[in-house]
C-alpha cells in the first residue's frame, strides 16, 4: 500500500541518520511519546537458570507503537542484542495486540504499556560474584496522525548470585503471559476454507460470549479493516475472513492469534481447503 511504503521509508531513512549520529533526545522526537526501558523479571542472574527480561514501552495516550504482522501500516519494533559472551537470547513473546482501526485501515498494535520478553540463557559455568552488562538496540515507529521512528540504545546490569528475588518490575511479565498465546486444547475442531473472497474459520470450541477475534499472522492474506462477522454452526461459531485485496496468491495455510471472550489467545495453525464441490461444481454450471 502507498500509505504503509511511504511509512516504511520514513523509518529506514530516518534510522539510517541516526546511525551515524548521536543518540540525542532532539535527535530521537518519538522519545516525547514513548518511554523505553529494559527490564528484567528477576534482580540477579541465577548460574545455569534460564532469566526472563524484556523492553518495555510507555506510550503517550494516543500513541501506539507495532505488533509482529503491524497491518496495514507501520512496522514492529526491532531489537539487536548485545549479551555477555556464552549468553543467548531467545525470540521475541508478542503479546496479542489490540485493532487499532483509522478508516479505511487499520493496523495491529500496542496502546499506553507493552512489554517485549525474552528468555535469556547465560553462559555455561557462570561464577557468582561478578556484574553481567546486557544491552539492546531498539528500532521502533510510534503513531498517532503522524508516524515518528525512533532508536534507542538500552542497558541493564545484573549480579550473578546463587539466588534471586522477582524484581519491581515482574509484574509486568506475569501480566504480560497472560496475553500471550497459547495452543489451543486439544478438544477443539478447527478448520478453514476458501469460498470466494471469504475464508471461513470453523470453530468447534464450545460456547463463546462474545465473538471471537483473529489477528493474522502473515500480511496481506486477510483485509485488515474488514468486519469479521460470524454465524452458528454446529457445535460452534463460523468467522468470515475478508481476503486481502492485495492478495497475490491462493492461501494455503491460515495463521494467526485468535482472541476469544475469556481474553485468553491461541495459536490457530490450519489449512486452507478448496470450496465444497458443491460449491465448485456450481460455479462450472455458471
């Protein structure tokens, strides 16, 4: 889409300014609108036990910053890892984000706090006694009217100890894990099909108060903006996909978070059929 390339250029032109500047706060704008800092769940690294930190974001009211697949527009934050030597850093836990809907786009993305976790394994053989620096280069983009990219570099410094305690900030993880998705039970029945410029998602997952809603994973598979509406099937609820109208070929397999009422999300992984011959031999007659 024009709007989103011309976000994008944006991003990557003004990142690469910065890169050969220093990291100034008149240099770096979006910083009045989003705060960064790198956190950790615990106050010490514990040898040989896996530590959970993370990049957290306070957004202006207003402001929203990106999700792994950002919609219509935008881009997801971006983090380089600078660890200890031995340590590793694992992937990024998005939690589910929120529609954040702009007629007639609509993107997927965070509001007010987010918080980005990764597990981190130290070194083998780590000795208590010493301090751990870690530190993470961050590449982001926040909105409201206008979108700002932003860069930032953030450091931490742990002791090693035998023993550690949940740091000020660890709610913040229990918090996020809550919003983190999950696979789904092995009772529920999912599928999708195609049917013209619908997918319709099948979900064999009991009694729902409120309609169920998916966020995909890849983009340009689903039209951002469109309604998801739904009807009754058998044992459950049917959601109607709007195909994307940049779609460039058929689907094969649907992925995505899908959000039910009790605020839980799971991973949905599924494949994506032909329509019912019924259907098919139809449209031949047509």
């Amino acid at each position: 889409m024009l709007n989103r390339s011309i976000r994008l250029a944006c991003f990557f032109l003004a990142g690469a300014t910065w890169l050969i500047s220093p990291l100034r706060s008149a240099e770096n704008p979006a910083e009045e609108h989003a705060k960064l800092a790198l956190v950790s769940e615990r106050n010490a690294i514990v040898p040989d036990k896996e530590l959970w930190i993370g990049v957290r974001f306070d957004l202006e009211d207003g402001w929203h910053t990106y999700w792994i697949n950002p919609g219509d527009s935008g881009e997801p934050p971006r983090i380089e890892w600078e660890l200890p030597a031995g340590f590793q850093a694992g992937a990024i836990q998005w939690p589910y984000p929120a529609r954040l809907s702009t007629p007639p786009l609509a993107d997927y993305g965070y509001e007010h706090q987010v918080l980005l976790m990764v597990m981190v394994r130290p070194a083998p053989g780590l000795k208590e006694g010493v301090s751990e620096r870690i530190a993470a280069h961050v590449r982001y983009l926040v909105c409201r009217d206008v979108c700002i990219p932003g860069q930032k570099q953030l450091e931490l410094t742990l002791p090693v100890k035998s023993d550690a305690t949940a740091s000020s900030t660890a709610p913040a993880f229990e918090i996020t894990r809550q919003r983190l998705p999950r696979s789904v039970p092995k009772n529920w029945k999912i599928s999708a099909t195609s049917a013209g410029d619908d997918i319709l998602l099948d979900l064999r997952i009991g009694t729902l108060n409120v309609a169920p809603q998916l966020f995909p994973l890849e983009e340009e598979q689903v039209e951002n903006a469109a309604v998801q509406a739904t009807t009754t099937i058998p044992g459950g609820i049917r959601l109607h996909l709007k195909k994307s109208n940049h779609l460039l070929k058929p689907i094969s397999r649907l992925k995505g978070i899908l959000v039910v009422s009790s605020g839980k999300a799971y991973l949905v992984d599924v494949p994506v059929v032909g329509p019912p011959r019924k259907a098919q031999t139809e449209s031949m007659k047509d």
